[in-house]
C-alpha cells in the first residue's frame, strides 16, 4: 500500500502543471537600460524573464506603470517626482547620480544673452515639468530672479532645437544627447549647466505592488543593471559605439556624453532623499506641485536594496 501511494503520488506530481516562470515588465527608453545590460554582458544566467517594453519618454512609461502595464522603469528625477505628486503608485529603489554637464539652458553662439539675469524677458523652450525645465527653475533662483522673470515655450526637444535656429525663441533648456550633438555641431554655447544647482539624480523605479510581489526579481535586476553601470564608467567607449549603431548618432556624440556624465549608482541613502526632497520643494516654489499633493520625499522611496548593490561594488 505504501509503495502504491508512492507511486500515485509521483505520478499526480508529473502530471501537475509546471510552476509558470515568474517575469520581470520593465520600461525603457531606446538606447538607456536594455542597450546598456546588453552591452556589458550581464543579462547571462537569469532565473526569471525579463520582458522589455520601450517608450519614448519617461511620461508614457510612468503611465503604462500606473496602468499595471509594467513593473519597473527608468527615468529621471524631473518625471518621477511629478509622477510621484499626481498620485502614481511608484518609489525608487535604485538612484543614479551623474555630473550635469549636459543638463543645459542653451544659446546661439552670436547670442548677447551671456548671463541667467539676461534671460529676463526672454523665452526658453523646453519640455513642461521636464529636467530642462527644472534647470531653468534652479538658475533663476540662483540668480535671485522669480520664475516668472522669462517667457516659457513649451517644445519636445526637436521642435525647441529648430525654434532656437530659427530666432522664435531665446534659449532653449536641454539635456542628453541634445546638448553634446548640438555643441559638437557648434550650433549652440552653454549659458548655464545643471552643475551645482540641480542634483544630478535618475532612478530606477517600481510600482509599489511590484516592490512587495517581485522583490527578489528586482534585486536581482537592480545589481545587474548597476553591474553595467560600473562596466560603462571604468570604460564608456563599448557602450558609446554600441550606443551610436543603435540610435544611429555619431559615436562622438555619446561619447562626450558618457566621458563627462560619470553615471554612478547609488543606493537610496540619506542624500539621495535630501536632494530628492530639494527637487520637490524647488516645483512647490515654482506651483508646479501644489503645496497639498506635495510628497514627502522618504515617503515615495524605497531603502531596501543597498544588499544588492554590496557585491558590485
């Protein structure tokens, strides 16, 4: 009876549907995390399925997260805290600091604008609630000047480039790859970087019903994914060239990008919440966020995965 039991037993578990494969959805922008991953070699070996979805912007991809549509994504600090404030289910748990060489307010080179207060007046195209905007937000206020000292034109970064060269628009305010290609095509001069004024963050986010169901998948996917960065940082020429075939922009262009940029990964720490808090505060004074919906920047971040760094660095 014993043996016939044993033998039932094995036989119903053979017969059992097999444990379906846990998945990881996560956003990404062409050319950034996937590209990277890629690049470095470090996707080898997962235990899980990593299911890319590509967006153009970091907009639409906190809303296919908002919508259960993905897991996780990459985007920059300006994007995640307006997310953040509007009401989406999303923290950081994963931040990435770099130089803000090309986070920039730019002008043409015969322009006579050659300091921020002389942007008073002016118009500045940029994208709304974007780091370009914030960088302009963060220079007047250095300047001592209220944000509505200049005239706002609100452009994807195409449209704001042609405005520029063609006289309709001051400045325009503008980040990565925009600024290293339109200086090395000597179409613009830097009137003011992000330097010093803005902190330099990008994260990596999850949806807060990721971070409490695939939490493991997304330690694991955060240690590979900082295991590239520090691969891309020791040396940035392999991801530039990997990089430029695929977006299909001059490789000098990414690698001025990379070389100044010096992404780095950090772990969600003290600083990163204080310079988080700094961002908040910054669109609170500019009433971009209303007082009343404004987060709490320990509130919309996630601590929990300086483990899966440790063996990176």
């Amino acid at each position: 009876m014993r043996r016939l039991l044993t033998v039932l037993a094995l036989t119903l578990l053979a017969l059992a549907p097999a444990r379906a494969e846990e998945t990881l959805r996560v956003g990404d922008q062409r050319g950034n995390a996937r590209a990277l991953m890629e690049a470095a070699g470090v996707l080898d070996g997962l235990t899980y399925r990593l299911e890319w979805s590509e967006f153009p912007a970091a907009a639409p991809l906190l809303e296919a997260l908002n919508a259960g549509v993905i897991d996780a994504g990459g985007v920059g600090d300006a994007p995640f805290t307006f997310a953040a404030a509007a009401g989406v289910p999303v923290k950081a748990f994963l931040a990435f600091r770099n130089r803000q060489d090309g986070l920039a307010i730019l002008v043409r080179p015969d322009s006579g604008i050659r300091t921020v207060p002389d942007l008073q007046g002016k118009r500045i195209a940029t994208n709304r609630g974007s780091i370009g905007h914030q960088v302009v937000l963060a220079a007047l206020e250095e300047a001592g000047l209220p944000p509505d000292s200049v005239r706002f034109t609100f452009l994807p970064p195409a449209d704001a480039k042609l405005a520029l060269a063609s006289g309709s628009v001051d400045a325009w305010s503008t980040w990565e790859p925009y600024t290293s290609a339109a200086e090395l095509a000597g179409l613009v001069r830097v009137l003011r970087d992000g330097n010093g004024i803005t902190p330099g963050l990008s994260y990596a986010v999850a949806s807060e019903a990721a971070l409490k169901t695939k939490r493991a998948l997304l330690a694991d996917y955060a240690a590979r994914l900082a295991k590239a960065r520090a691969w891309a940082l020791k040396d940035p020429a392999p991801y530039a060239a990997a990089w430029s075939r695929l977006i299909g922009l001059p490789e000098t262009v990414p690698l001025r990008w990379f070389g100044r940029a010096q992404y780095r990964t950090v772990p969600i720490d003290a600083a990163v919440i204080a310079d988080e808090q700094r961002i908040i505060d910054l669109y609170v004074r500019a009433g971009l966020i209303p007082v009343s919906r404004a987060p709490r920047a320990e509130a919309i971040v996630d601590p929990g995965f300086s483990e899966a760094l440790a063996a990176v660095r």
